[in-house]
C-alpha cells in the first residue's frame, strides 16, 4: 500500500505569535534609545529651527527668516569653508599613514608588529579633549616642547597659536593623530581578508612589490578604503571637542569649525533657534556629502 504525503503541518498561532514578539521585544530598547536620542531632539531642532527661540518659554515663529538669514551670514560660510578646508587636508592624509601604518605591521617580515599594533592603538583611548590638550601642549609658543626643539637647533620659535595657518596646520595633525588608530585596524582586517593566491601568481609572472600592492592591494581593500573616507569625511565635519580644547577656534575665529559656530550661536549667544536652523543646513549638507560619496563608490566598481 502506498504511503501517501502528508499535509505540511501549519504553525500554531501562538507559536507564530512569539516568533514575532521576540525580535521585537530584543530591538525594542535599541528603538526606544533612538527615538529619545535622536528623532525626538531632530523633531525639536527642526521645530525651533522656525522660530526666534532663545531658551525661554516665550517664542514665536519666523517661518524661513532663520534659512534667509544664513544665506547671508559671512560667519557661517566662513566657518563652513574651514570645515571642508579641515576634511581635505585631514582626510587623504589619515587614509594614507593608517594605510601605511596597517601595511607595516601586517607584514610577516617586520619585527615587532604586536607591539607596534599597541603604540598606534594609544590614541584611539584618548578622549578628544585630551587629544586636544596634549597638542596644544606640545605646540604652545612659550611653553611648547616643539618650539624647545626648535630652540636648541638655533632656531626661532614658531608662533603655533597666534598663526591663523600655523594653528590650522597643528589642528589636521591632530586629528590625524586621533583617528589614525581606527582606521588602521580596518585596514589590517582587509588586507588579511586580500587572497594571498593572488600575490603568489603576480610574483609568479614577475610582478613587483609595487605592481602588487596597487593591483591587488588597493583594489582588494576598495571597499574599506571608501568606508574610511566616508567615516573620516563625517567625523570632520562634526569635529568640535578636539578643536574646542585645542585652541578654540582660535587665533579669534579662524579656525572656527561649523559645530563651533552653532554650538557660540546657540549658547553663548542664546540664538538657539537659528542655531537649530544651521544644524539643519549641516544635516542636509552630511546627508549630500554621504550620497556623493556613495554614488562615486558604485561608478567606480564598488558595492
């Protein structure tokens, strides 16, 4: 007698019930943080962002007079441009030493790479005010320990402060210095992830070191590259507690970045609500900066 096939046996509805309740009821913490953290307080900044509001109950709404004001507030522009100026010089240089940096420690030939992984991991522990400080230690015209170097070559003192281009230099080491130690990690776990096949039949064919690195190496870590490129870009537009211990902004405003600017407007100057019209002008400008970026990643090959 033949066996027939059974039906497929359905779920209980209870059982497909808690299926669903439970990855809710796991993700539901991370959603409640979110709305608190961020929706609500980007709900509240676009709402003041239409008003006069100064931090007192008493407002009322200006409609787009924030937006029109910003279009012509030389201060604003001003501190934008050395954001992007900041992004430029920071960036490709980040990229570059913590690509160089995770180069030489992957090396098999290198001594010393556990304790070289140590030293370059440092100042990702440091917080960014102390970051911050340290340099401006290091770089005080009076006091600092570069212009004591200086001095005893027979050099003058550079004046690392009160410089509007000097104080710039010592802002992109610095933050080049700070975020180095991330990026270098990425780029360690991609070229341990490149085929090793691949560099054994370049070698094969007569490839050099070079030929290898830019034609295997470089293409294999495309994806890592363009993430550290884009975290970097991010992470400098929105750069603010280095910059604020470091020197301020200073000398006077040049060196003032745009977090800067709308964190003096909104409480140092009590102009909260234009200053949220100006967070709203920089999350725009984030979110352009993120959709370029990735445009040029798919034209270009990637994923």
């Amino acid at each position: 007698m033949a066996k027939t096939k059974g039906r497929p046996k359905e779920q209980h509805p209870n059982r497909l019930k808690r299926q669903i309740a439970a990855p809710l009821i796991l993700i539901a913490p991370a959603i409640v943080l979110y709305l608190i953290f961020f929706i609500w307080p980007a709900a509240i900044g676009f709402f003041y962002s239409f008003t006069n509001y100064k931090g007192l109950s008493k407002y009322k709404i200006v409609g787009l007079s924030n937006y029109s004001a910003l279009l012509a507030d030389h201060d604003f522009w001003s501190s934008l441009l050395r954001t992007f100026e900041y992004i430029i010089c920071s960036v490709p240089l980040n990229v570059c030493l913590s690509l160089l940096a995770a180069v030489l420690v992957t090396n098999r030939k290198a001594i010393g790479r556990t304790l070289a992984r140590t030293l370059f991991f440092i100042p990702w522990l440091v917080s960014p005010i102390i970051t911050g400080l340290i340099w401006r230690w290091m770089f005080g015209e009076g006091f600092g320990i570069v212009n004591q170097v200086i001095q005893g070559f027979g050099g003058h003192p550079l004046r690392w402060a009160t410089d509007s281009n000097l104080a710039f230099v010592v802002l992109v080491l610095a933050g080049v210095w700070a975020g180095m130690a991330f990026n270098m990690l990425l780029f360690i776990t991609a070229l341990e992830n490149v085929q090793q096949s691949l560099y054994e039949a370049a070698s094969l064919d007569g490839a050099n070191a070079w030929q290898r690195f830019v034609h295997i190496t470089l293409p294999g870590i495309a994806p890592t590259t363009f993430m550290v490129v884009l975290l970097g870009t991010i992470g400098g537009i929105k750069e603010f507690a280095m910059v604020q211990s470091l020197n301020g902004g200073g000398p006077g405003t040049s060196n003032r970045l745009v977090v800067q600017y709308i964190y003096e407007t909104g409480f140092s100057n009590s102009r909260i609500g234009y200053a949220s019209a100006a967070s709203m002008v920089l999350l725009v400008i984030l979110v352009i900066v993120s959709l370029i970026q990735m445009w040029l990643n798919r034209r270009n090959g990637g994923r």
